[in-house]
C-alpha cells in the first residue's frame, strides 16, 4: 500500500505526539498507513520507593501507541495550528524535528519505512529501497543534524504567499 503523505509529516506528528508524552526512546514500525509504537517509559510513580526503582532502572512501564491516519491527520492540523510563526528557528534536538529529518531522508530516497528504533543518542532505521531491497541504518541523532538545518534555509528561501 502506498504512502498518502510525505514521511516528513507523518514522523513529525508522531513525534510531536512522543514529546507530549515524554517518550524518548521507543520502536515504531510502520503497516500501510498504520503505525505502532511500543516504548517503556521511566515516568515516576507517585511513590517515592517506586520513583527510586524506575531511577535504578529496576521497573519500567511498557507501553504501545497505534496511530491510524486518521489520527495522523488529526495530529498534523494541531501541529500546523502551533506553528503559526513560518520564520521561527526550530529545536533541531526536538524528537519532531529529528523524526521530520528522518522522514525527510527517506522522502529524498523515496524508500518505504518498514522500522525505527529510537534509543538516547542513536536511530536505527530498517527501510525497503525503491528497488524493493532493504536496507538498515544505524546512526546518532547528532548525523540527521546537519540534514535539519539544510531543511530549514531551504524552507526560509520559499517566497511568502
């Protein structure tokens, strides 16, 4: 099944629903239209013995988000409604910036997604080329920098409507 919209902009409301959630480290795996994260979350309990325990790494919450496009869509126009200012710098740290760049990336090699596995300092991206091989990556989130930025002057250069 064909991608409906570019993964710049599905990876970027999907990243902006992950920041609204606090979640940094996660697997997303794409079906179709459809994608499925699966995180644990070192959220605090209210308590402070076991606030201490998920410090300690000795408990986590795993939990899983499905995003539909339905959802997406929903989660592309309240995205659109925050970013009124087209001139403002983005947080090119933020989780949405760095899954735009990753969208962007395979955009620009009009690849299929098929995972991404997203640890503090590193992606692992597993994708299907265009002539249908596939193809893994492992990178930091620093290597998608420099592609960001490029993004945003070519963004800055577009004439106002």
């Amino acid at each position: 099944m064909p991608q409906s919209r570019a993964y710049y902009q599905t990876l970027r409301a999907i990243g902006q629903s992950l920041e609204a959630q606090k979640v940094n480290s996660f697997d997303l795996k794409c079906q179709g239209d459809s994608y499925f994260v699966q995180s644990e979350s070192g959220k605090p309990s209210s308590t402070l013995q076991g606030w201490f325990q998920k410090w300690q790494g000795q408990v986590k919450d795993s939990f899983q988000l499905n995003y539909t496009p339905e959802h997406i869509e929903r989660l592309e126009r309240d995205g659109r409604e925050r970013r009124r200012e087209p001139h403002r710098l983005p947080d090119f740290h933020s989780l949405s910036n760095i899954l735009r760049t990753v969208g962007a990336y395979l955009d620009v090699k009009a690849a299929r997604l098929l995972r991404v596995h997203k640890q503090d300092l590193s992606i692992t991206i597993l994708y299907q080329t265009s002539q249908g091989h596939p193809e893994i990556e492992e990178r930091t989130v620093a290597s998608f920098y420099d592609l960001s930025v490029q993004m945003y002057k070519k963004r800055e250069k577009r004439p106002l409507s």
